[in-house]
C-alpha cells in the first residue's frame, strides 16, 4: 500500500468529531474519502505522532484482513503517515444500514419485511466472518455498515460494506468479540428500538457463519450484557 503523500483537494466536509475529520478529496486524480487524524495537543508531538501513525497502520491492516477474509470494505487506496490521512474509495451511492432500516421501519409492516430479514442475515453473516478471522471492529453500529446498490432482481439489491476502522483489531480473545456484540445491540436498540427482534435474527445468522469458538463468545456477550445491565440498575 503506497505511504507516499498524495496530493488532496477538500471538496465537501462529510463528518467531523474529536479524533478527525472525513471529507471527499481526491487520490491520484480520483475521487475518494480522505479520513484526516487530529493532532492531539496535550500529548507530547513525539508521542501523538507515534500513536497516530500506530492507529493508521491498524486500519491499514484492518482493510488487508478484511480483503483476505472476503468481507467486503470500501478499497483502501492508500495511506500518508507524515499527513495523517487514510484515502479511501468513495461509495458515492451507497446509503448506511440505519437510513435503509429507518426507510424500511416508516413503512407499513416494515417488521414482516423480507429485504430486512435478508439484510439481518447478511450483517450476521458479515460480522460471523469477521470473529472466526479474529478481526475486532470495535464500533458496531448501523451507521458503521454501507448499503451499496447494484443491478439485481435480489430482494436486496445491494453490496453490503464494512466501514471505520479506526477501534479494529486483531485478536482471538472472545470476550473482545462478546463486547462487539453487545455494541451492536445497544446501538440497534438506541437507534431502532421500534425492531426488537432485529439483532436476535442477525446473532443467529452469526453464529451460523462463526465456527471459532461462538458458543465461548456468545457466552462472554451475554456475561458483558448482565455486567451492563447491573451499571444500569445501579445508576
């Protein structure tokens, strides 16, 4: 993966939070998203300089794992360590799993609705294949999956990608991949609590799709979830 800096022209401001800022630019006279890390002040420049070009480099990886596992991710095209900038493909068409959930949930028996069972089992199946390659995504949310259209008769017709890597790792550890999952079921019942029933059926389709060690992660999920529910009772 070329670590050259390429040249960028910031066209349109996408998102920004406190770790950095997404934006479409350019990549060798292509449109793409350039994902642009902050320079934390309050920590030494040496040290923030480590630690950024640490974090790309795990993304970096992350999007290589990801290639070899066949789970689909925007193509990475490259990295600038010295300007702390990933340059991704841009999905210009693509809309996240949670703008596709909440069209399907505003229509009437959105809950019977095949394309969301569909959906479900590809998420499952996605995030199954992910854990049985020891791959982390550490921020499983609806807004963290890419809807990305093609030409189908399918119920579904749509690629779904895997996007933000910044909180990916690698590890076989279960209760690292039990913590995953119980983000992603908090974030579906704080985004679409209207669906109670959507993150039952993408587990059963990760666990259809996760033959290494899911009942020791399943187990460790549901230990995680007791532990949140008690911090929840406690205040």
């Amino acid at each position: 993966m070329n670590e050259e800096q390429a040249p960028t022209t910031s066209n349109q401001l996408l998102k920004q939070g406190a770790e950095g800022k997404l934006y479409v630019g350019t990549y060798k006279g292509k449109s793409c998203l350039v994902k642009e890390r902050f320079e934390k002040k309050y920590r030494h420049p040496a040290l923030d300089r480590q630690i950024t070009r640490q974090r790309i480099k795990a993304e970096q990886k992350a999007f290589q794992r990801c290639a070899t596992a066949g789970v689909l991710t925007p193509e990475l095209y490259g990295i600038d360590l010295e300007g702390r900038k990933i340059f991704i493909e841009y999905l210009e068409r693509s809309r996240t799993a949670k703008d596709f959930i909440d069209e399907l949930t505003a229509s009437k028996g959105a809950t019977e609705s095949l394309a969301l069972k569909v959906f479900a089992q590809k998420l499952g199946q996605m995030i199954g294949v992910l854990h049985q390659n020891n791959l982390v995504h550490g921020d499983l949310t609806t807004s963290n999956f890419l809807l990305d259209p093609i030409e189908s008769n399918d119920v579904l017709p749509y690629k779904l990608v895997i996007i933000d890597f910044g909180l990916s790792h690698f590890s076989d550890n279960t209760e690292n991949k039990g913590v995953d999952l119980y983000v992603l079921e908090r974030a579906i019942l704080s985004a679409h609590s209207q669906l109670p029933d959507l993150f039952d059926l993408i587990l059963q389709s990760y666990c259809e799709h996760n033959t290494n060690r899911c009942k020791e992660t399943i187990a460790k999920y549901e230990e995680v979830r007791a532990r949140g529910r008690k911090r929840t009772m406690v205040g």
